[in-house]
C-alpha cells in the first residue's frame, strides 16, 4: 500500500479523495497542493451566492493528518522520480492524484481588461461581489449554467444585467431551443436583458488594457457596461502535465480513476467533466482504488441550479432530439428523449421527482445492458 | 447485524434520493436526517444511492463502517 499519497489540486475530487483515504484507514501521509491561499472549498455557490463554502472546518485538516501545501502550484510531473515540481521546490509522492480541476476559458477580445471578471475562486466571487453595486451594469459573456445563476444573483443585488449568448438561446447547445427560450423568458421576466443569437466581436474602447465601455456583438449590437463576466466555460487544468505522458487535453481515466501511468489517478474536471457530483464520485473512487477496494457503479448523475429561488436539476444526460414538457410555467418536468428512448430530464422547481427519475435512468441503463 | 446509517451533514446536499428509497429511515429538508430505523438492505441501498456519498453506515454490534 501507498504510504505517501500526494493529491495536487485543492478542490471537490481532492477533498473527496481525502477524506475517504482517511476513512478507508490509510494512515501514511496525505499532502494536498492548493493552487489558493485557502483551504478547499465547494464551488456551486460562487454563482448561487459569491462565496466559496468550506468544505470542513479548519481544524479538520489537522485533527486528520492532511497537510495542505497553500498557495503552491504544480507545475510539472515527472514520473520517473515519482515526484511533482512546484513553483518552490519539489514533491516526491508514492501514489499521485491529479485533480487540478479546470480553468475558465477566455474571450481574445476580453484578456487584458481590469473590469472584466471571471469567476473560478473564491477572490473571483469576492472581486464580483464588490463591483455588483445597486444600479451597476453587468454584461455577462455566455449563457451556459454559470453566466444564468450569476444573472440572477446579480439581479437580486440591484445590478442592471445583460446576458450574452451566441447560440439562438442561453443553454440551446446543452437544452435545446425549446428549455433555452424558456430560461431566456425567466431571465427576461426578472429584468435580465438577453441578447441572442450573435457572438462578441469587440470590445470598447479599443484600447489594450482599458476598461471596456461597451461591448459589440458580430451583427453591430452594442451593450454598454461598467463591469463584464466571462463566463464562456472551462477547459481541463492539464497545462502543468507538458512532458509527461499525461499531457494533453484533459487526463484520461478508466472508472476506478486510474491513468495510463502506474502510481497516478486523476479526478474532478481535469479527466473532462464539469460537474459537482461525477467530481465526488470519482474523488472517492480513486482513493478506494489507490487502496486496492472495490468501486462500485455510479448512479445516473444529476446537476443543480438555483436562479430566481428556482431549483432546476439535469439528471441523466442532455443532448435530446425530443423534449416533452409537463407542467406550468415555474414548476415543469421535462422528459429528454434521444433516438426515441428517455435518455434525462430536466426539473423545474419539481426537487422531490428527482430520486424517481434518477431510479428510472439506472433501470433503463440496466435494462439495455440486459437487452 | 443491525446497520445504523450516519449523514455527514457537511457533504450533503438534500437531493432527496435516501428518503424516497427509505421514507421511514431519512427525512430531508434542507439536508437529510435520520428519522427512524430501516432493515439492513434498505439502509445500504439508500446509501449506496447517495449522489453526494454522504451516507455513512455503521455496525451497531461493532461500531465499525461498513464498505458500501
């Protein structure tokens, strides 16, 4: 067994992976690299409410055994040595897991502009939270889940907000356009400005590294603004693995976690996902492989997100050629089928279907496996 | 063996899925609670749904977790 495991990365799949290598009885080192100066903390409310909630209180990391390394970086793997640099000094490791998570993407129109945010951290949250004054007007660059709950949350600080999206509606590329026109009515109802249909050509002045007045969309729009988020997706943090056989575009896993190279596993967005629950699941996972248990099956996963005091959940997978939906305006089931089977479903304001629909998804995936 | 569920309350998230398997053993509002006792299968199959993991169970005669 592992006696030195090394987890670099500070987020849901890293503190998953440690608590359960604590739980599971390993009791040789656990040192985890935090890219933050805090200790790790849970992401969803960045967008639901601008703040980051600790996972555990502070004591637990000592009364546990695990050490965080805060404030450090990995910045490169070599496996030979079995050992990861950081941006001081180095760390050698019996079993490494890499859930260094992922990192916004960015808009070439947008870098370099001190009123444009992003929002990945918990300083990001912060950084937004200041600038959201009542009246302040917010343009927010992609209507994906992040830009919709910052829209909202935005809205009930007082902010005058415009969302942004390329595609003919906010989430129309997960949802389709039938459930992205009905988000682009709730957001419209609540005030929220949302613009479709044309993608972010410039941004005013054209000066590099001013502020941006004003921001112009392909077709000539122009929405004036005192601060911009981007919020245009992520793209698995793999950047530090250049040179090792893991590089790439994101790190690839079989179930148990495990990669290609003997002594390293890997977890949360880095393996290429983006959401909460498969990020727990597999951070767990890979400490119960690291100590040689059995993983079990993964129940059909499911995403949350409030807006407007909404709870809207995905369970199963998205990417339906049919949405059937059954309800009223803000409380609605919506059945997603794709080649004719159920493949997910979308609940508005319906929390409690949730478990019925989750149970569902698994017997119908274990029926096709029997079929 | 009796099998005694626990619910980390820092790692839940009040999805709902242990009390529609085990109405009589969970409720949850907020995040879940232990309301009553269930039989030992229905009490790993509520934790063993958990999406969160956030569903421990312990054995009563032994105090020990038990692998889910």
């Amino acid at each position: 067994m592992p006696s030195r495991i090394l987890i670099a990365g500070g987020g849901l799949a890293a503190q998953r992976a440690a608590e359960t290598l604590r739980a599971r009885g390993h009791d040789g080192a656990i040192q985890v690299i935090c890219a933050e100066p805090v200790a790790p903390y849970d992401r969803p409310p960045l967008s639901k409410e601008l703040v980051g909630t600790p996972f555990r209180p502070a004591e637990w990391y000592a009364d546990n055994d695990v050490e965080l390394l805060l404030g450090r970086r990995a910045c490169a793997l070599d496996v030979g040595a079995r050992q990861v640099a950081l941006d001081d000094g180095a760390v050698g490791y019996d079993a490494l897991v890499i859930a260094t998570g992922s990192r916004p993407r960015r808009l070439p129109a947008l870098v370099g502009r001190p009123n444009v945010l992003e929002l990945r951290t918990v300083a990001d949250a912060e950084r937004l939270r200041s600038a959201l004054t009542p009246g302040a007007r917010l343009a927010i660059v992609g209507g994906g889940f992040v830009g919709l709950e910052v829209a909202a949350t935005a809205r009930r600080l007082g902010a005058d907000v415009t969302v942004i999206e390329a595609a003919s509606a906010p989430l129309a590329r997960v949802l389709g356009p039938s459930l992205g026109g009905w988000f682009a009515a709730l957001h419209r109802a609540e005030g929220v400005r949302v613009e479709v249909g044309s993608g972010l050509e410039a941004a005013l002045p054209a000066v590099a590294g001013a502020p941006v007045s004003a921001l112009v969309l392909a077709d000539g729009r122009e929405i004036e603004a005192d601060v911009v988020l981007s919020a245009v997706g992520v793209a698995p943090e793999t950047r530090w693995l250049a040179g090792s056989p893991l590089a790439g575009d994101r790190v690839a896993v079989d179930p148990c976690g495990r990669t290609v190279v003997p002594g390293v596993w890997a977890a949360g967005d880095v393996v290429g996902g983006d959401h909460w629950e498969p990020a727990a699941r597999l951070g767990a996972a890979v400490a119960r492989s690291i100590l040689g248990l059995d993983v079990g099956a993964a129940p059909p996963a499911s995403f949350w997100s409030d807006q407007y005091g909404i709870r809207i959940q995905l369970v199963g997978s998205a990417g339906a050629d049919v949405v059937e939906i059954d309800g009223s305006d803000r409380s609605f089931t919506a059945v997603l089928r794709r080649h004719g089977a159920v493949c997910g479903a979308l609940l508005v304001g319906r929390p409690r279907e949730l478990p019925t629909w989750r149970r569902r998804l698994a017997d119908a995936a274990t029926e096709r496996k029997a079929a | 063996m009796t099998l005694l569920p626990r619910v980390d309350e820092y790692s839940c998230c009040g999805h709902g899925d242990c009390a529609a398997i085990a109405p009589h053993v969970f409720r949850v509002d907020e995040i879940a609670v232990v309301t009553g006792e269930g039989s030992d299968d229905v009490v790993l199959e509520a934790a063993r749904a958990c999406p969160a993991m956030a569903i421990e169970v312990v054995d009563e005669a032994t105090g020990e977790p038990v692998d889910l």
